[in-house]
C-alpha cells in the first residue's frame, strides 16, 4: 500500500463560483485560480500523484500552460487516474478536510462526498468528507480563502490475466 498527502488553498473573492469537490456551493464568494480553483480536487491530485511518486500537480497540470485555464478540475482527476493505471496502482480510499470560515459546508459534504466517489471510481464508504473552520485564526480564519488536506491509499493493481493457450 501506498500513502499520499495533499494540499491546496486559493483566495477569496466575491462574485466568483464555488466549486468543492466538483459541486458548486452557493457562496458570495469563491475561488480564484487559473483552472477552476477546485481546492478539493487540487489537493487530491496531489495526492494521488505522491502516493504514486509522479510529482506534484504543477507538474503534470502548470498554471503557465494555456490547457489548464479555466479547466474543469474532473479532467485533472480523470487524467491522474489514467497516470495511475498506467503505472500500475489504484486507488482504494480518500479522505480529505476543507478548511473554510465559511460557507457553511455541512450541508453540503454529503453531495461532495459522492461526487468524489463517483469521480475517483470509488464506493461512497472509501470516501470520507470533513469541513472545518479555522476558528478565526489567519486568512482562512478570515474568510479570505479556503484549503484542503487529502490523504489517499493505492495499492498495486491487480495484474490483467493472459488468455492460456
């Protein structure tokens, strides 16, 4: 088995979308970024990408390369899946912590949650969603931006069986 911790944060700011997860939240405010500035699935990328000892998501999805702006997060994660396959893992568990004053993101973790199930191919219980406050404390505390923290297992995938002859 594997192991892969990941992170992202954005800013801030208002009339911008908000998207966890690949679930948009209602929110005055929302994130800037140059893909869809989807901490959750950010972070899980990089996760993934650790666990499997390919780099980090600047790597494989640059900010300063044009096909990643203003892209749909669920492309980064669908392609890291490949990645993954292609080397030889899959993925079996995520479990990640938004950190956000606000919105209020209970009523919403159940939707995220299995949003990332059905993108990351998983089902709902190897995935687990939990929000935070900063209690006040720094940017975040403040409500200028919004971070998560991911934690993925892999274990080596199962080898295709050959056809006897």
């Amino acid at each position: 088995m594997r192991v892969g911790l990941g992170y992202d944060s954005h800013r801030l700011l208002p009339g911008r979308p908000l998207k966890l997860g690949g679930v948009e939240i209602p929110s005055p405010l929302g994130t800037v970024g140059h893909s869809d500035a989807d901490v959750v699935l950010h972070a899980l990328v990089d996760a993934m990408l650790g666990a499997a000892g390919l780099g980090d998501i600047g790597k494989w999805f640059p900010d300063t390369d044009p096909r990643w702006h203003g892209a749909d997060s669920a492309i980064l994660v669908r392609e890291t899946l490949q990645r993954l396959a292609e080397t030889g893992f899959r993925l079996r568990q995520a479990d990640v912590i938004i950190l956000a004053e606000t919105p209020r993101l209970g009523p919403h973790k159940e939707r995220i949650r299995q949003r990332l199930a059905d993108l990351l191919g998983l089902p709902p219980q190897q995935v687990n969603v939990k929000a935070k406050t900063n209690e006040g404390l720094g940017a975040i505390g403040r409500g200028e931006g919004i971070a998560c923290q991911a934690l993925v297992a892999l274990d080596e995938a199962e080898p295709k069986s050959s056809p006897r002859t």
